[in-house]
C-alpha cells in the first residue's frame, strides 16, 4: 500500500530517488515542503539549504517553504515576487 501523494513510498520506506519517478507523474521529494496559511507577514528569503538539489526559500513571516519546482511562486505581504526569488526562476529551474 503507497501513502497517497507520495510516489513510490512505503510506509517506513527511504524516499525514492527523483530519476526513478514513475512517468507521467511528478517525483517525490526528499521531505515534504512545509506550507503553512499565509499570515500577510510574508518575507521570502533564500537559505543555504537544499532540496533535492534546488535552492530552498523560507518565509520569515509564516515559515511556508519553497523551491523553483513548485508551480506557485511566493509574494512577498508587499504583493512583489522578491527579487531572488525572480533570480531563481531565471535560472530555469521551473
């Protein structure tokens, strides 16, 4: 039995490497990202970490995280995509 909304894991199972992704369907991650209700405090900034090999955003304001794969794109509470987030974007990396 798979966990709904992860591909290719079991229960008590290590996450499935990207390139083994069933086709047609979008990889798991490492870790789920963590999304919380946006608070109209949102500050995104870039950290030092990665996941799964892309830069990883944070929001100071509500602690939402994010990277380029993501199909959203975050807004700072000024209602602008911050400039690094645009910058990763550029890059291609979704």
């Amino acid at each position: 039995m798979f966990l709904k909304g992860l591909t290719g894991r079991r229960p008590g199972s290590i996450p499935m490497p990207t390139a083994w992704a069933e086709p047609g369907r979008l990889p798991a991650m490492a870790r789920p990202l963590e999304i919380a209700a946006c608070r109209r405090l949102c500050s995104w900034h870039g950290t030092d970490g990665l996941l799964d090999d892309e830069r990883l955003f944070r929001c100071s304001g509500c602690g939402s995280e994010w990277v380029a794969s993501q199909s959203w794109t975050p807004v700072d509470h000024t209602g602008v995509v911050p400039d690094p987030v645009q910058e990763e974007r550029r890059r291609g990396r979704g």
